[in-house]
C-alpha cells in the first residue's frame, strides 16, 4: 500500500499539479493582507531515494520568489484564515473558506481561535481530480486531540495532519507584524502575549475577565512597549454607567454580571491629546446544565443542587434512581437511598 501511495504521489499527482497551476494561477492573488511567511515542511524518506509527502510548501510568494501572487492572511485575532499556498509536489493548498465546505468533521473553515489554528485546508489538485484522486480527498487537519498549529507573538509552531500524506510542520513560518504605530490596542491578559481583542468580545456571564490598554504598540499583542493598563493618565469606562452586562472591579478587569451587551472602552492621554479604544462586550448565558445533586444519593426527592440556573425541574422516580432534566442537559439522575426494612429498633435504657 504504502508503494502504491509513492507512486500515485509521483506519477498521478505530477499531472494534476501541471493542470492546476493554469486552471487557478489566474485566479489566485496576493494583497497586503496575506502576512503568512516562510515554509512548511511535509515529508519521510523511505530508505531509498525516494521522498514521500509534501516536500517543502510556500506560505508566500515573496518567499520563494515565484511570479504567480500567493499567500495566507492570519487574521491577529479570532477569525478564518484566506489565501493559498503552494507545494511543488502537490500544487495550491485552500485555507478558504469556499473551498472548505464538507469537511470530515466539525467546524469546516481554517480559523484562528485565540493562539490556535484549528479548522480545515484542502488540497485543490486532489479534490478537483474527483474519481481519479485514486480514494483520497486532500483533506488536512489543522488541528486534532494530539496536535495543533500554535501561535506566539510572530512565530507558528505545531503540526497539521493528512491522512495521505502525514505531518506538516509549521515550525518554520513566520507572521509579517506591521511596524509599532502610535495608537491604543486592548490586549487580553497581556500586551506581549495576549489575544488581540477586536471589535467584539463574547464573555461568560458570571466571568471575570482582564484587558490591558497598551500604548504605541503593533496591531497585535506581541510587544511590551507600554502597558499604560493603570497608569494615572488612562480611564476605562463602560456605555451604561448605571450598570448592564458587565461592571468594572479595578483597572481593566471587567465582570460579566448579566446577558447583553455594552461597549467598553479604554481612553489614554499621552501628553498630546485622548486616544481611544472601544470594543462591544457581549455576555452570554451559561449552558444550564446537571447541577450538584446529579450523581448522588437521597432517601426523598432533591429539591436542590438540580441545575447550574438553580431552577427546579420535575423530579420523577423510576426504579430506585431521581431523574430530572435541565434546560441544556438531559438525564440528570441520583440515587434513591433507603433505610434497610425487616429490622426492629428499640431504646435500651443505659
């Protein structure tokens, strides 16, 4: 099998590669936006002289200096990753979106969530070869249970996996950050390590969360060059001053304290005028679910510890378990516990 794999590898795919470098070179550009550099590796050796695999893929065309306009933008906070790269071996790779529908499993798009990269991509010269793709489909995994492809500051790590043809190491790629600009970001947990927060934060109702205002920064939370959080010259302040979905408990550290939305922002004072950043916090509810009686033991119905909400759903017996439901759970259940029958007590006088 793994003979026959070498083969497809060598003699069936180099042709489907020739055909899809002319049917979708007029169709792939570059901009500015695509910040992926450097290279993926991908391969084994078999013994002999023959190299299975990817071999090396290019995250960009100014990196290997092909003519054709490619690359990947990495989006600096949550959000799916767009663009192609490209293997000598197996020609474009599709981090788009509209090439990711009817993936394997979950969720289909190639995404960046927090520091992580999860989701799809897809080899295109293997999927548009249909019935002639000898069975296989050109899936890769971005990431799975074992593996996953991290970022830290301007620098991947990791690996992506395919079925056919095994690991991808994402070791030697690299982010192009754009140059410190004077403005104002809002980081999470940190300016140098911390996720970007955009225009939108979701945040856990009954949560505590921590931003930091970082001064004169890149556009991603990759430098310490001014964490100005609580320096005397930096307000924060929330759109409902009477209260809403969430309240502040001391600089940058924001509680969720009940559903919806409110903007939150962060004003700084340089010396040369306010600069500000805002973003809409929204709170969502947590998923009712089992609450604490669920797994334990009760001589009579619980009437507490049902659900994470406190709510109190009905409580049936069948057979010698409590079962109930809640609102975003089923099959919550307890024990019935009895006092053994067939005994006889009496008070003895001491």
């Amino acid at each position: 099998m793994k003979k026959q794999k070498q083969n497809l590898i060598k003699y069936g795919l180099g042709l489907l590669v020739f055909v899809s470098v002319f049917v979708a070179a007029g169709a792939i550009k570059a901009s500015i936006l695509e910040n992926g550099n450097g290279w993926m590796w991908g391969g084994s050796d078999d013994g002999a002289t023959n190299s299975t695999g990817f071999g090396w893929v290019s995250m960009n065309n100014t990196t290997s200096g092909g003519t054709t306009s490619y690359g990947v933008n990495i989006p600096p906070t949550d959000g799916d990753l767009s663009g192609w790269v490209w293997s000598e071996n197996v020609g474009w790779i599709s981090f788009n979106s509209v090439d990711l529908a009817g993936c394997p499993s979950g969720t289909c798009s190639a995404r960046r969530v927090g520091n992580a990269i999860v989701g799809w991509a897809r080899i295109l010269s293997i999927r548009d070869a249909g019935a002639n793709a000898g069975g296989w489909s050109g899936w890769i995994s971005l990431s799975g249970s074992s593996y996953e492809v991290s970022i830290s500051g301007a620098t991947l790590s990791g690996y992506a996996w395919s079925d056919e043809l095994g690991w991808i190491d994402f070791s030697k790629v690299s982010l192009n950050i754009p140059d410190p600009v004077d403005g104002l970001t809002v980081c999470q947990d940190s300016c140098d390590s911390g996720l970007l927060v955009g225009a939108t934060r979701t945040m856990d109702n009954g949560s505590t969360y921590t931003y930091k205002a970082c001064y004169n920064t890149s556009i991603t939370c990759d430098l310490v060059l001014g964490d100005v959080t609580s320096d005397p010259a930096t307000t924060w302040s929330e759109a409902n001053s009477s209260g809403g979905a969430v309240e502040f408990n001391g600089d940058g550290i924001v509680n969720a304290i009940a559903v919806g939305s409110e903007t939150v922002t962060a004003t700084y004072n340089p010396g040369t005028g306010d600069i500000s950043k805002s973003f809409d916090a929204n709170v969502q509810a947590l998923p009712v679910r089992c609450g604490s009686a669920d797994g334990g033991s009760f001589s009579s119905a619980p009437t507490s510890g049902l659900c994470t909400d406190a709510s109190t759903p009905p409580v049936t017996l069948v057979g010698t378990a409590w079962n109930w439901d809640c609102a975003d759970e089923s099959g919550c259940s307890a024990a019935q516990t009895t006092v053994p029958t067939g005994l006889n007590w009496r008070e003895v006088a001491p």
